[in-house]
C-alpha cells in the first residue's frame, strides 16, 4: 500500500506516494493512499480525500500552448520547485511534441501541481479544459 505526507496544518501534499509508512516530522502526517494514486487519483486537500482524476476528450497542443495555459507566477513556482515528481514532469513536458489534455500523465500531473500548491485551487480542471 503506497502512502503520502502531509503538512498536518493545511492538508496539502507534502510528498509521496512512498512504499512504506513514512516516519514523520512534527507538523506531518502520513496517509494510507489507494494503490492508484497517483496515476489515477489525485489529493483533495479540501476535502481531505483522494479524488479520481477525470480525463478529458482529447485535445493536443503545443507543449508553449500548454505551458501559456499557466500564469507566469505558476510557471516560475513550477520550475523553481524541487520536488522530485515536479523536476520529472516538467523535464517530460519540455521535450515533448505535443501535449495531450487527455493522457493520464498530463492529466495527473496537472492535478498534482495543484494537490501540492503550486498552482491555485480549481486550477488545473481551468487548464485542463478543452
């Protein structure tokens, strides 16, 4: 069962999933995750639950057309962060030729930005929609 991290104040994502039960700092606490997250579900840190992700009717842009989508202050968030799962998803997102609203991996990864704080709340279903 993979488990995640979060800040025990706001509820938000602070790492994860890990294969085994973390041991937390004071301030944290670790949560059993579905074995799909995050492949499939993302973190609502609102309602406190993991959310299935809904894809989209396909739709392809340019990885810049994708990237516009976010605001400038999300961009730079986003490549200033140094979570691990970040760093891979934009490193993906920058060498691709298009990105696709649909696949799970944009879609998740979307989802995560916002699971994390990095991009407002509501945000990524705003960027994700066709």
């Amino acid at each position: 069962m993979p488990w995640i991290i979060i800040d025990a104040e706001t509820k938000a994502l602070v790492s994860g999933p890990h294969a085994d039960a973390p041991e937390v700092d004071e301030g944290r606490e670790s949560w059993p995750a579905p074995p799909e997250f995050p492949a499939l579900m993302f973190w609502d840190p609102v309602a406190l639950a993991f959310r299935d992700i809904v894809p989209l009717t396909g739709r392809i842009l340019s990885p810049l057309a994708y990237q516009r989508r976010f605001t400038q202050t999300e961009r730079i968030a986003i490549r200033g962060s140094a979570d691990p799962a970040v760093i891979d998803w934009h490193a993906l997102a920058m060498i691709a030729t298009e990105i696709d609203l649909t696949d799970p991996d944009v879609v998740a990864g979307t989802n995560y930005l916002e699971a994390i704080g990095l991009i407002g709340a509501g945000r990524a279903a705003e960027i994700l929609t066709i």
